[in-house]
C-alpha cells in the first residue's frame, strides 16, 4: 500500500449504475463491467454513507438509436426503467440505507451524472451533511463516470477516482477521460489504498423515525 487514505464521517461512497446492461450480457456491457463488483462491496463497509446512481430511462430516450454508433447520443436502448437489465447487477451489496439517485428519466434529456438530475439536489444533499469528499466507483469510466466525477469537482469537493472499481466503454474514450479528470484535480487512488478510520458520521433519524438537528 503505498499511501492511505482513511475514510470518515465527511466521506460518502459514489457507486455509479453497476446495473445489468453494463454488464457482461447486457444491452451495452462495458469490457468486465462485472468485475468492479466484487471491488465495490469491499469497500462499503467502510463508509457511513453511500449514492447509488442508475440510468432510468423511458423506453424511447433521446439517446436510443436503432443503428446505435456506441457513443455520445447514439446507444442501443439500455436502462429502461421496470426491465432487467436496469436491475442491479447480480452480487452487488447495496447497504439498505444509501441513497438512490435515478437519472435519465426525462425522454427528451441526456443526464450521465448524477448532480444533474432536476428532482434531487445531491450536491445539496451532500453538503448539509458535511460530506467533503467523494470516492468515486462503478460505469462506465467514459461516460457517467467521468461526468459526476467533473461535476463534483466543479462543486467544490475532494474527489477520488477509485481504479480498480471502475471500467471504461472503449481505451480511447477511457484514456481521454482518466487526462481530463487529473487535469480537473481528480485523485486516483486504488481500492487497497482505502482504509477504514472507524469514524461514522451521526445519524440522520433517531429510533422512531424522525429526523435529528444537523
Ligand atoms: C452510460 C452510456 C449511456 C453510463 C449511461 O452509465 O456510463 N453510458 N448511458
Ligand atoms: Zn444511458
């Protein structure tokens, strides 16, 4: 391990659309999209706080095509919201009390990242809660991604690209993206360098439910 980073109550996990058509199978399967799963579920435990994000999308989203190219604007269906292949992936321990971020559900709208949803505030979410840096997971590294990694830069916090729990649609895009996120201030970090400080942050509710002073 070359340095640690030890995780605390101002950290959250971001676990980007580990679902089933960006899987091997799947409608638009990421090369060994599958094998970020078992990387993320080690790493939960060792945060308090986690995001899910999906792609939710309609069945006629502005980004299908029936000829897809497999870039920007032009994919085979995939996520559609209710189907199979917008389900988890299989094995993925998703903690009961993270938060799920749905995107892409607007028809008419292109939304990879997850800060960029109309209905929930993340940002907003997050800084309430005093979180201060991200640790970035899941698919693909090209394209969702890269977009809520840019956009948590661009609000303001510590953002760390973890390697080795996410993977790319194609080299080229993947190589231009991992430059591009460096140069926004992007921290790569590997998974073993992530290290549990046993710090957890406070508690949203109390035992019946209803909400603490933040
Ligand atoms: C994604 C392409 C289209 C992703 C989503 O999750 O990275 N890529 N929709
Ligand atoms: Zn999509």
């Amino acid at each position: 391990m070359s340095q640690p980073v030890f995780t605390g109550a101002r950290d959250a996990l971001i676990v980007v659309d580990v679902q089933q058509d960006f899987c091997p199978g799947g409608s638009l399967a990421v090369p060994d999209g599958d094998t970020v799963i078992p990387v993320i579920n080690r790493l939960i435990p060792r945060f308090g706080r986690w995001v899910f994000t999906r792609d939710w999308h309609p069945p006629d989203h502005v980004s299908f095509s029936e000829h897809p190219e497999f870039k920007d604007g032009s994919w085979p269906p995939h996520a559609v919201q209710g189907t199979p292949g917008a389900q988890w992936c299989p094995g993925l321990e998703m903690p009961m009390n993270a938060i799920l971020v749905s995107k892409g559900d607007d028809p008419r709208r292109e939304a990879y990242s997850a800060f960029q949803v109309p209905h929930f505030d993340l940002e907003e979410f997050l800084r309430s809660r005093q979180v201060e840096r991200l640790f970035i997971t899941g698919l693909a590294t090209d394209y969702c991604v890269r977009q809520t990694t840019l956009d948590a830069r661009a609000a303001g916090f510590t953002v760390f690209l973890v390697e080795d729990a996410v993977r790319g649609v194609s080299p080229e895009t993947t190589a231009a993206a991992l430059a591009e996120m460096e140069a926004a201030g992007v921290i790569r970090i590997r998974s073993d360098e992530i290290v549990d400080s046993g710090e957890r942050p406070p508690a949203d509710y109390d035992e019946h439910g209803e909400p603490l002073p933040k």
